[in-house]
C-alpha cells in the first residue's frame, strides 16, 4: 500500500506539520524558507538564498536500494525500499550559528527513531547532523536519516 510518491509525502511531512513549523517559528520568531526538491526545488540549480539573511532549509529524498519478499499465503509480493533523507541547512549572515545549531537538533529529532503513521509507514534510522562549513550560500549544517518502507503488491 502506498508507493513513491506516498513516501515522498510521508519523509517531507515531517518538516511540514503544525508542531515542527511552530517550533521553528518560537526559535527564530519567523517560518524559515523551505525548498524540496520534486516540489518547490528547480533541477536547475536556482536554488539562491533569500534576500534577507534569514536561515533557510533545503531538503531532498534519495532512494537508493530495494529488496523483493513473499509477503502472506496469497503469494504477494513485498517491496522494501530504503533511502537518506537529506536536510540542508543555511545560515547566510554567520551572525548566530546557535540559532543554526537548534534548527538542526529540531530537524535530527523529526527523523531520528521516528516511524510515521501514513500509508506507506516509513521509519527513520541513522538520524545524524554535519557541519558542512562556509558555503557561497552561508554556513551551511546537513541533517540527513536513512528512512526504511515497504510497498505490497
């Protein structure tokens, strides 16, 4: 039940409900810009900051491998996909990396030894921040999870 795009939904869901937005807007006292890619993220690499200083996420899905089981006396088949869910954080003015540093430890908990409710339920492992460093786009920190789901067919 459910397949790529159903996941898709569920991974980026965990950035995008009611209680993690207001988390993120009691820590910075404004809604961060969000791009993801598939959704609001051009493959053209337009992806510039904005223009006032303020952190911003950009986050991304990556599917990588797939295994194939019987699943039940009916002979169906169950499909496990596994994947990293990678959030890029940006803190363009270098004025308050602690503020950056929160973002990432809301992000990690979103993702880290989480199992979602939906259809397909996706599970998180793995759940890890990186200090990337200076970037043309600011400081940038990644929060990437490895997510785990299967699909009966």
């Amino acid at each position: 039940m459910g397949g790529f795009s159903d996941a898709r939904d569920e991974i980026y869901g965990q950035l995008t409900d009611a209680t993690f937005l207001a988390d993120l807007l009691a820590l910075l006292g404004y809604a961060p810009a969000f791009k993801y890619w598939g959704v609001n993220r051009s493959s053209d690499g337009d992806d510039m900051p904005p223009e006032d200083n303020q952190i911003y996420l950009m986050a991304s899905v990556k599917h990588g491998t797939s295994g194939e089981t019987l699943a039940g006396a009916l002979g169906a088949h169950s499909y496990e996909y596994q994947g990293t869910v990678t959030v890029q954080i940006f803190e363009p003015s270098y004025h308050d990396l602690s503020q950056a540093e929160s973002v990432c430890e809301l992000v990690r908990a979103r993702y880290r030894g989480v199992r979602t409710a939906g259809s397909p339920s996706v599970w998180f492992t793995d759940a890890r921040i990186v200090e990337v460093g200076q970037t043309p786009s600011g400081m940038q920190f990644n929060v990437s999870a490895v997510f785990r789901y299967d699909e009966v067919a």
